[in-house]
C-alpha cells in the first residue's frame, strides 16, 4: 500500500469530497471495504481497466496530521495482458493512475517521485536506533 501526500495547504476531503464517486468513476464498482492503519479503504475487485486485478483506494486518517491517500494498485502479468488482445490497455491504465493520483493529490506524476525521493533520503539520514 502506497500513502501519498497532498500539496502544502490542501487537504484530501477538499479536493476529493466523495472519494467513493471518484475511485468508481476512475477504476469501476466498489465491492467492498478493507482495513488499513484503522481506516476503511475501498475495493474495486473488477475494475473496469483489464491490467487491473484488483485496486484498493481511500482516504488514511491519521489524528492530529493530515489524512493521506492510500491506494494500492494489483495488476495483472503484461504478458496476460496483450495475448488478450488487450495491449491498448496498458496506456489507459497508466493514464487512469496518474490522472486518479493528481486529481486526488494536486501532485503530477514528477512531483510524487520527487516527494518519495526526499522521504527515502530523509530516512537515511536518521540514525539507527542509538543508545
């Protein structure tokens, strides 16, 4: 499960107020719910995309900071994929993720690769658990 961030100043509930609407209108229905870190995230068990097996999506709530989205996105074998005659697919699928992800968080796909890069460094730089 990836947990993205969303620009300084904005918050998830302003800019996806229906977060229900917004995963089936990009990914297909919603099937279900499933927990992570205490909050019900939403199931696409058939998304409407053929890459997609399976897509989990909502809102991380997290008290006294900033809610998250957390998404998590299981895709079928390329190779699956395209002897279904469904290589055209591929580029949907990536559109609908980086469309989905900057509708939700304000960030462009450079921008969130960025952000994960200084979070990793960041983790770097902190020491190993000293006594």
């Amino acid at each position: 499960m990836k947990e993205y961030k969303m620009r300084r100043g904005e918050y998830l509930e302003e800019r996806v107020p229906e977060m229900a609407d917004t995963v089936e209108e990009y990914f297909g229905e919603i099937t279900g719910t499933e927990e992570f870190k205490g909050s019900d995230l939403f199931v696409v068990e058939d998304p409407k995309n053929p890459v997609f097996d399976r897509v989990v999506a909502g809102t991380v709530s997290y008290s006294g900071k900033k809610d998250k989205l957390g998404v998590e996105f299981e895709e079928r074998p390329a190779e699956d994929v395209i002897a279904e005659g469904n290589a055209d697919a591929a580029a949907d699928a990536v559109d609908a993720k980086n469309d989905f992800l900057l509708e939700a968080t304000g960030r462009d796909a450079k921008s969130r690769r960025d952000s994960m890069k200084r979070a990793v460094e960041d983790d770097a730089d902190k020491p190993d658990n000293v006594s």
